[in-house]
C-alpha cells in the first residue's frame, strides 16, 4: 500500500512539474 502511494505521489508531482513548466515558457 505504501509503496502505490509513493508511485501516485510521484506520478503527481510529474504532472505538477509538468504543468509548472509550461506555465513558466508561457510567460
């Protein structure tokens, strides 16, 4: 259970990069 966890979490955090990214070359 734990380690699904930590796999979303990173999945998460990828697309939070993700979309932080291409919000920052839009600007």
């Amino acid at each position: 259970m734990e380690i699904h966890l930590k796999q979303y979490e990173k999945e998460c955090l990828k697309s939070t990069m993700l979309k932080h990214e291409e919000t920052f070359k839009e600007q």
